[in-house]
C-alpha cells in the first residue's frame, strides 16, 4: 500500500531531518568525547527524515546522498555498538 504524503508535511519532514544533520554536527563539534551512537543515530534519523522529503519533492541526486548518508549512519552505529558493548576495549 502506498501512502501519499502532503507536500507540506513531506517538506517538514525534510527541514526535521535537516536540523538533525545539523544538530549532530554541531554535536561532534563542540563536545571533546561526542558519544558516537548519538551522532551516528541522528544522522541517521536526518536521512530517513529527508528521504521521506525527497519522495515527494524529487531530486535524484540527493535521495543517493541521503542513501550513502543513511548507509555510513548504520556502518557507524554498528561500529559504535561493538565498541560500547560489554566485549569492548
């Protein structure tokens, strides 16, 4: 079942997801030991939050962007997760 999303709600979506990318940034940024999981899974989050934008108002390019940004999220979030695990160094 398909769903069609509002263009309004679609485009608060992606101002939503904008903010998170750059809320981790500016996490990562100005803490001296950021907690990877937070940064990794706000990215993540502002991926999946401007690929629900970018459904509706398409542009190719940056639904690939947000693809390999969503991608690098997951690779961090589970190279975090192995390292905050209770097998960890």
């Amino acid at each position: 079942m398909i769903v069609a999303i509002p263009p309004l709600a679609a485009n608060i979506a992606g101002f939503a997801g904008m903010a998170c990318i750059i809320g981790a940034y500016a996490y990562i940024t100005g803490h001296k030991a950021p907690n990877p999981l937070i940064q990794h899974g706000v990215n993540l989050a502002g991926a999946a939050l401007l690929t629900v934008s970018l459904l509706v108002n398409t542009n190719p390019a940056s639904l690939v962007l947000e693809g390999f940004w969503a991608a690098i999220a997951i690779w961090g979030l589970i190279k975090a997760a192995r390292n905050t695990g209770p097998n960890s160094r």
